[in-house]
C-alpha cells in the first residue's frame, strides 16, 4: 500500500512537470496556458480602453504581486505538490470506499445528456458550492485568516482575481469533490466551463463600468463584486456581501446582496489593511501567525 503511494507521488511530480512543459511549447485549443493568457491580456485591454476609475494607474498598486500569483495558483502550486497532494487524496478516498464495496459513487450519468446541458448543470452546481464556501471564508475566523490575503487588494484589477492563499484551493477542492464525482462529466467539459469562470473572474475585479443591466441579477460583474471588497461593512452585513463567483443570483436568493450606491471610489480591504503583508512570502505566511 505504501508502495503505491509512493509511486503515486512520485508519477504526480514528473506527470505534471511534463504537462506545464506540454503546454508552454504546444498550443492547442485546450491549452490552460495560452487561455489564461489570452484571456489576461483581453481583459487587460478592457481596463485600458474603458477605465471606470480614470485615476488609477494601469499598472496598480500590486499589479505584479497579482500577475505572479495568477501563475503561482494557477500552475507552480500544482507543481510544488498540490498535484501530487490531490493525487493521493483521490487514491485513499476510493481506497476507503473499496474497502465498504463501493466501486462508483456516480449519481448522475452526465455525458448521457446532451453537451449544453452537462455545461449547464457543471456550471451552475459549481458555482453554488463555490457561493457556500466563499460565504464560510467569511464567517468563519479561521478560514478568513486565509482569505484575508484576497481582500488584501487595495485598488482592482483584474489580475486581483487570482491573489490568494493557496489554502484556499485546498480548502475549494475538497469541499467540491464528493459533490462533483457524483456527477459524470468529461474534461473538455470541465475546461470549457472553468474558462468562462476565470473570465468571469477576471471581469468581475476588473476597473470597468460594467453591471450588465438584468443581466447582473444572473451574473456577478464588476459594480456588485467592488462592494465584496468593500473596507467598511455596513451593519446589516457584518461578514460581507456579494459572495457570488461567477453567478449573482445566489446572492440574491440568500438576501446577501448589497449594491446601495455607485462603489466606484470606495475604499478596499479590511481594518488596518495597510499594515498588512505587501509581498507574497509575508501574505503566504501570515495566517499561520495570526492567533
């Protein structure tokens, strides 16, 4: 047994080494990489052509902090371990349920249904399971010690989206597993639906003076998440607001969504934020201090 998670550990290592190496020099339709690029620089030249804070500098306090934390999160993590972690957590999950006789624990035959439909129903219970734990981040003391780090962004942009704690994938992951096994789906599924989130994303910490119009009651957007961000919380929403992902909707369900004005210029962040660590190894580190 411990053989095979040895083997497990080390083929995680060298098979995602291989892939980062894979998809940097081939670019192919699927390709995470280029994507993400792409989808960076687009949303980038938004900013640029149609700023909503005409003031704020196009390269922001803390772009370069958010550029390297969009390949730190989105790659090098998985590379220094996460993989390799997620690999054998996996393993040791079908390990136990060998051991009850439980083979498959596929609810919902997915890829029997037609291709839109799958995106749909990925998409959507996805997102809704991102929605609770985003909403746990902030009600509970010790998960927010890690998402701090997000809301320690003072001026948005887009590339804020991927500042955060790498607990925080762990913590996403793990909560989604179960839930998403359950339910068959294939990979170019999974890539198509989780591209659109991540320029979701993108646009939702993006400088643009976006809402959508009713739109924005389905889809979170830059004018509803600039208030999540917000430094000064009102009473009515002492843990925060807005905690969508990708959809507006369950905030709206839940009776935690809160736009009260244009947030154009308010301030960001949280209580002595200024003090907060400024440099990736200090944010990387600093939940671990805080009591």
């Amino acid at each position: 047994m411990l053989e095979k998670y040895l083997n497990i550990v080390e083929d995680s290592f060298i098979g995602y080494f291989n892939y980062l190496v894979t998809e940097i020099s081939n670019p192919h339709s699927t390709n995470y990489f280029y994507w993400l690029l792409a989808l960076s620089v687009l949303v980038l030249l938004f900013e640029i052509l149609l700023p909503w804070r005409k003031g704020q500098k196009v390269l922001r306090k803390g772009f370069w902090l958010d550029v390297f934390y969009i390949f730190f999160n989105f790659f090098l993590f998985s590379l220094i371990g996460y993989n390799a972690l997620s690999n054998i957590g996996v393993n040791l999950f079908n390990d136990v349920l060998g051991w009850f006789g439980i083979t498959n624990i596929v609810a919902i035959e997915l890829q029997s249904m037609p291709v839109w439909s799958q995106l749909l129903i990925m998409f959507v219970v996805a997102d809704f399971i991102q929605w609770f734990v985003h909403v746990q981040l902030h009600k509970q003391p010790w998960l927010w010690k890690f998402h701090k780090v997000h809301h320690s962004v003072q001026e948005m942009g887009f590339a804020a989206h991927f500042r955060f704690h790498f607990m925080e994938t762990i913590i996403y992951k793990s909560v989604q597993y179960i839930p998403l096994a359950m339910i068959g789906f294939g990979i170019e599924q999974f890539f198509v639906v989780h591209m659109f989130s991540v320029f979701i994303g993108h646009l939702n910490h993006a400088n643009l003076p976006w809402n959508y119009g009713w739109l924005g009651y389905i889809f979170n957007n830059p004018k509803m998440h600039i208030w999540h961000h917000a430094k000064d919380l009102p009473k009515s929403h002492s843990f925060g607001m807005n905690f969508g992902i990708s959809l507006s909707i369950w905030d709206y369900l839940f009776k935690t969504a809160y736009i009260p004005k244009e947030g154009k210029n308010i301030k960001l962040g949280f209580e002595k934020v200024e003090d907060y660590p400024q440099d990736f190894f200090g944010q990387l580190t600093q939940p671990f201090k805080e009591k």
